[in-house]
C-alpha cells in the first residue's frame, strides 16, 4: 500500500510542525496519523511520528526524501522515513528456553506480528526442529568463553545487510560492545525482571528472596551498560507467598513473552524514537 | 500562561494538517502537541486537538478564531479553540454517597483536578457542611416525582450561565431530556457497574448475582438512553466468590471515584471529542 | 506422589473441619493445604478444598474413600476425592481459530499445564498437521444444520469413557441440552467478551459499536443457557478510540487464550466448586 | 459479636490443622474460614490463620487461651487469638503531604478501615486543623538533628500502651533501631517506588531518570534496614514518556495511598504474618 511513516526528532522551535506538513501536502501526501511530543516548551526537544499516504509512492519516495533534506537542515533534524509495506527484516537469537520464541512464531504466523523473521541463531541445537518447521533457516553457533569473538564475527556474517533489527529472546549470552556498534538501537532484549529492580543474573531467585508482591519484565535496546539500556516496555503479574521460585518463572514466562512481543511490534511498525537513554514510544 | 487548545473534527480529506499548522504558524502561534486520529482513511472522519502556544495570547485570541473560521468552512469544520488558563466551572450533583464527591474535592484541592467547583447540588443536606467546609456553595433542592419539573427548573436557574459542565457524582435521579438539551456532551455521569453489563439499578447486586469475577465502573456523557451515553473511560477490579454485595460496593466505591476523576480531568483539559455515540480521547 | 485433594460443599454447621480432619489424621494422611469458604455464617453453605499427603496412598485410597463416607453423610456433604498424581483427560474442541488450542499446546508441552490431553476434536480439518505434530488425536467430524445430532452421536462415542472434561477452545457451535447431560460442569467454554455484556455472536462488533474502553473474555462452564453458565475466570485489556473490530479481536485473543488457560488450569488441579450458577475458585 | 481469629505459625508436622480443630470444636467454637499455608512440605513452616464463631466469647476467651497453650505448646507454636469486635487502635505519623493521611481518614469514616484511630503524630503543624475536625488528637513533636532521640522519647509517651500499630503515612523521618524495638512488625510504612527499585531519596526523579514505563509503590513492615522490611502489598500505575516528575508524583500519590490502605486494612484483620523477612497474607 502507498504509506509511509516519517520519523523526526529536533529542537524544539517554532514553525516545525508547519514546515513538515505543508512539504508533505505539497508533495501530494495525506497524513493519516501524527503523534508529537515536546519534551519541554522551552529549549527542550522535539518528537513526531507521521503515517501519511502518497499516491504511487514507491515511485516518489526517494525524490521525497532528497527534498525533505532541506526542511530537516533548517531545524537540525535526525530524522528517517519507512515504508509501511516494506517489513522490516528479524534475527532471533534464542539459548534453551523457547516461551519467547514461540510467542514472536505464533505472532508473526497469525499476522499480528507485521515482519519477517530472517533467521534464528541459537548456542544450542534445541529449537531447530521447532523453527524449521516454519521454513526459517536456523544457525547453530556455539559460544565458550573461548570462542565469543569468533562465535560474533560469525553472527555478523550471517546477519550480514539482510537483517534490520536482533532480538535477542531469552539469548543467555552477553553481546559485546563491539557487536553492539553494528545495530545501535536496534537490539532488543528481554529481561526477566521489573528494571532496575534485580540487574543481572537468577531475577527471580532474587525477588522471592525479596518476597515482592508482583514480578515483571523489561524489554529494552541493548546497550554497553548490563541490563541499563532505554526501556520499551515492561509489565507485571501479582504473586503471592504461596509461588516458589518455579511459579515465579512460570509465571514469569507469560509476562516476559508478551512484553517482549510488544516491544518488538512497536519497534517494526516505527513507533520508538530514543532520545538519551529513554523511549519515546508513540502508541 | 500563553497557551491554548483547539479541537476540530471534520470529513477527513488532504490538507487539512497543512492548513491548520500552516494558519497558526502565521499567527505566530508554536504548536506544542498534536494528536490526530483518522477513523478510516477511506472517506471517514478526521479529529485533531491541538496545544499551541501564542504570545499575548488574550489580545489575540479574538482575531485567531474570526480568521480561522475561512480555514474551517474550508474543510467542513466542527471546532472550538480553549485558553489551558482558563479553568472550567463545574456543578457538581450529589445525593448520599459521598465518595465521588470527595474524590473531587479532593483532586481539586491538590491542585490535580484543573477547574473551579462553582457549586454543588443536592436533593439532600447530608453533605452541606463538607462542602461549605471547602468554601463551595451548596444548594438543597429535594425531588419528588411531584416536583421534578420545578426542581430542574430551579437547577437551570441556579446553575445559568456561569458554569461549563455538570457532574453527576453518583445523583440517584433520572435527568429530563429537557434538561439534557441545554448540556450536550457537557453532563458527566457514572455508573457502577462496568456498561453495557448491569444496566439501571443495583448493578452491584446484579454482579453478584451473576457471579462475575471482575466488578468495574463507567464515566459517561449523558444522553437520553438510560446509560446509554457516550463512555469515557472505565475500568474494573478483581473480586472473587468470598465478597458479598456489600463488598462489590466498597470495592465499587473505589473504582468509581477513581473513573469519574479521570474522565472529569480530561473533560476539563479539552481532551475529549464525541463522534455519534462515541469518545475519542487525546491522552 | 502421595497426595490428594478432597472437595466439599454441604449446609454448613458446627464441627465440619473438626470432623473432617480428625478424619484425615485418624488415616494417617497429612494436611498440606486446605481452603475454607463459608457463604453466609447462619444457614448458609460450607465448602472446603483439601490437600493432603497420604503414604502409599494408591493402596490406601478407595478404603479412606469407603470409611470417609460416614462422616459424609452426618453432614450432607457432596465430596470428592481426587489423586493429584492422575491427570485429568482432556478433549479439546476446536473450528478455524487456532490461538485457543495454542495456548493450551503450548502450556502442556513446557509442563504448566497438569494435563494429559487425550485428542481434539474439530468441525474443520484446518488444525490436523499441528496437533499431529504433538502426536496428539485429531478427529475431523463435520456439522451441519442437518447432521448435528449425528456428530455429536460420534463426539460421545469418540470420548466415550476415557475423558475427563471437554474444552471448547472457540469452538463455534452449539452443544445440545442432551450432550450437556453427559458433562455436568465439566465442559469449560471460552465466550470472547466480558459476560454478561455481549452475549451471543460477533462480541467484538458489538463492543466496538458500543465504544467500551476495556475488552474482556469470559471462561465459563457450559450449561442450557447460552453464554449463561457459572463464570470461572474474566480478564480485560484497555483498548482505545483507535482500535478498530480487527484491532478488537487481535487484542482480545490474548486475552482469551490467557483466560481459558488459568480456567482449564484451575479445573486439572480440583480448585473449582460450582454452587448453583456460580463458582468458588480456590486459588 | 462473637468472632475470633487466631494465627499460628510452627514448623510443619503431621496433624495439627486436626489438633487445632479439634480443640476448637471441643471448645464450642465453629470455624468459619481457614487459610492455611505450608512453606515446604517437607521440614518447612506451617501458618494458618482461622476464624471462628463462639458463643459469649469475651466470657470464654481467657480460658480458651489458657487451655490452647497445651496445643501449642506440643507444635512448638507462635500464636496469637484476637477478637474481631475489638477494633486495633492505630498512631499515624505525617508530614506534609496529606494524601495517604486523607484516605485512611475517608476509609475509617466510610467504615471500610476497621479501626480506631487513636491520634496523629507530626513533625509539622499543617494537618491539624483536617485532623481535629474529625476529633482526633493532634500532636504536633517537631524533629531536627539535635532533638530527634528526645523527639521519640515523646512519641513512646503518647504512645503508651494505648496503640497497637503505627502507621508512617508519608513520615519524612527515619525512625531509630531504639524506637523499632518497641513495635516489631508493628509499624507500616508506605514507600514511593516500586521496592527493591529506588531505594532511598526522591524515587520518583529516579524513576523519570530511568524511563520505566510502570511507577509503584509498595506498603511495609518497618526494620533496622532502610526500605528493607518485609513487603505487605505493592502496586503500579502505567506512565509514558509524557509524564514528567510531577506527573509521576501526581500518579505516584493515587498509588501510595491505595496500596497503604490495603496493607492497613489487611493487618488491622489480622491477616498477615511475619516469617524471616516476608510476609504471609491471607486474603
């Protein structure tokens, strides 16, 4: 379908908004949607996120683009335009435990997950079976200490260009700054815990040791810093004395896929600009 | 402050985003949030509210919206425009219970609730001296089915024109359609029970009876369908087979305050359009 | 393992719990949890959910099944006795959507799920590679205006004596008064709304032409009247202006498939107890 | 009316639920519910909390626990009996914001928090023209550097015996290891974050700091450690990036005061006990 979605963060200034949307009516489009932020009148930021159609516009997208940079220029604009037909291209990278995996599967083989899912890279063989049998090519790479740099420089080879976004579901390895560097806001984790509540490893062992009231978990771009990237999305599920710490992972579990599905959504359908170390997440 | 709202509905259509900020660009205005919604791009509505931000806002406001109007009749606009410093009058109507009533006198004494409480109005003197405590005036009207005509009659004397919007806050008695025609989309009422389940009478009761494990409340623009009118906002709390009818009622008390000050909120902050029978809410 | 669980509802009065774990003790078994709900302290009902251990329990069951009902009958109870170590059979119905069934697969095979389930039935062939893929039974049994009593002539045959309980995972036809006869509050439904609102077809059509801002699903045992059996567990997600029938019914799958889950977990471990329409969960 | 509720805690064995039963039923009372929970079953802690009706109970309850002690003392049990008619009196400690104050106010004067609240203590003057108006005894003990052991030496004093439990409804003073000795489990403190998240100062600039997406706040029993004592009751509120401090604070409030009241509510019913650093409620 002939829809874009136009993603901007700025200054703030006067004229902004103005500018962008007579530049789109003058080049033929119709915005159908517009968020806008403005993180503080006055010397602060600027964010929006515009959904506009434009008749034939695999044909006018990239003099549309060329032009626009003479708006972006005048207000200092980071700014990036998608085409809404064009899904954006997923490596999963999983270890053992397949909740997430199978939850960004049965999503994106219902439809409700808008993106293709390139490959699945896992340290282990276990989820080859499973993964196959949607027809999407599966990548054993095993990592020791030993072999980490080798292990990443092969995960770049694969990934290559052809992929746009890592999510790493429940993938028990550390990734490397240097790794990070490649796909800067562009890897998702899932973590099992409410951030910043219980950093690191074992979350759940901590938090029924903490005896909490509720567990969560977090989604969030992976950054040099362990566990501290910007946020996505979290959410929580009331517990109670009766959960040992294999409730609180089972239970755990459910809340862990669907926030992990949630973010992924947002980030595929252009929802999140990062100012920082926060999200804007426009929904 | 120098800040302002305007809402607008009208045939959706290209140009319309390009019009609106392009005419507040040039009155000088810096538009600070936008929030559209296209409710089908395909020959359907259009709704937008917009905040903007305007120099010596009162001097100019008068001009600002005379101008406008050849932007509108343009586009088939319904709009209005709002000074953000200038806060809503509400009539706040009360019977016995007395929860949502303090919920709002509350908020509002906190500085939360953005409005001035011009008046509260009974068909009982129970709350007079709460009321008269916050320095609010308080007017005594008993309705019978005898007097139900003369008492609106003297509501609409009381209330004239100084006040915005009406708050049914848990009011047990039935609004003429008379009376409704004077306060369109403008009386707020909220029902207890979560709509369109529990309909009219002892919704709580009802929920026991059917044995529900979720109770839940509604904040609605009154219309003349018994609560039937256009929701606002709702929300529900767990119950389980231990809680009696009484119960359901504490537990409710808490849910309705809660929902009819969130919908008071964002009635008193512009941020609520009405399209048919529904609500489009700019959060 | 050596455990149990018993299940009572009787009138209540004096000495129950006395009687009943006195009882318990005097066999040996052990208490490990027990849940006590009393509807109304004078002339109302008693019920009791009872976990206990019991050593070599597979020899000593059926004789503290025989000595238990003396105690039983002084107090007119209804009682059951269920080893936690035998799990339930489960049929599960299926037509064209698959996130019900899913779930259920998907809780089951990572071990959340305390079930066996013992094959699906279905009115399509849609879902036979899947659930085949799990080695589970698939039966493809057609209905039709006309062959209605004929297919459910075969459900019974097929299931004959060897299940437990019967879920209909959006199963989307009607059982009979005299198939219900055969699974007296052992045929768990999931209706796609927040009963009692919505009843009957196209739920989310029906919410969104009403605006609601919450969604819901309702898992409920099936009885004559439709949509009108004792509720066992509701949940609900906020949904928005935005959110069209197709955004409605994506959201509300999540929901069904999570309700229906915590409804069949809750029926495998013996939490629930039905009293006339309605259910004590013991959880 | 003739209500008692007794709570036990031992190490686990075979039958004492028959044992308490049978002592219960033996001495003429009738259990109306039980709550029982067992951390391990092999070698752990068993809890219980029972209810239970006898007639004239304030003639016999002296005697039951004198007899009881025989029971308990062949389990090695800690327990306590409390008759539910009398009504545990209450210390609530202010500063200046009065938010978690006004609810408890609202919710013992509605009759949903079943106590007597016996005074209020503050380090400020502001609240006592709210407090008095609801007779209730205002004392105002101001705190510096200097005078905070003689400050608490006062506290004790009006204190005295006349109050079970003491409730920090936003009490911006940490109280003294000294002072704690005097109420174990016994004073509730309401935290601004969602513990272990944002310890200490300002948790609500923490969190804006951090992006979360969900603020909290959590109830619990004060000890030596800083926001370290066992967790009664936690909830959440979804906020977005919108939110800036305030709003958080704003939001954060309606939390605060719901989850306080909870903890509260459930500790004045006896329903909580203590084990370790956690909290066992039965609700």
């Amino acid at each position: 379908k002939n829809r874009a979605r136009m993603l901007i963060s700025c200054p703030d200034g006067p004229g902004i908004v103005a500018a962008v949307s007579r530049f789109l009516s003058e080049q033929g489009a119709n915005i159908v949607q517009s968020d806008q932020y403005t993180m503080d009148p006055e010397g602060g930021m600027f964010f929006i996120r515009i959904e506009f159609d434009l008749p034939d516009i695999l044909s006018h997208i990239e003099k549309l683009k060329q032009d626009f940079q003479a708006v972006a220029d005048q207000f200092q604009m980071n700014w990036s335009v998608h085409l809404a037909g064009q899904k954006k291209r997923l490596a999963i990278f999983v270890s053992k435990e397949d909740h997430c995996l199978l939850e960004l599967l049965w999503q994106w083989h219902a439809g409700d997950l808008y993106a293709d899912i390139a490959m699945v890279i896992s340290n282990h063989e276990d989820m080859r079976e499973l993964v196959e049998s949607f027809e999407i090519p599966y990548h054993y790479i095993p990592v020791t200490a030993d072999t980490k740099a080798e292990a990443e420089r092969k995960h770049l080879e694969i990934i290559d260009e052809d992929v746009d976004t890592l999510i790493l579901a429940r993938y028990m390895q550390i990734v490397s700054p240097q790794f990070l560097k490649h796909y800067p806001n562009r890897i998702i984790n899932i973590h099992h815990s409410f951030l910043p509540a219980f950093v690191g490893g074992k979350p759940y062992a901590q938090a029924h040791n903490r005896g909490v009231k509720l567990i969560g978990a977090t989604a969030h771009y992976v950054t040099e810093e362990l566990d501290g990237g910007p946020i996505i999305e979290q959410d929580v599920e009331r517990v109670s004395h009766r959960d040992n710490v294999d409730d609180l992972k089972r239970i755990g579990r459910h809340i862990e896929r669907i926030v992990l599905a949630r973010a992924v959504s947002w980030h595929v359908e252009d929802r999140i600009l990062v100012h920082e170390n926060k999200t804007i997440v426009f929904i």
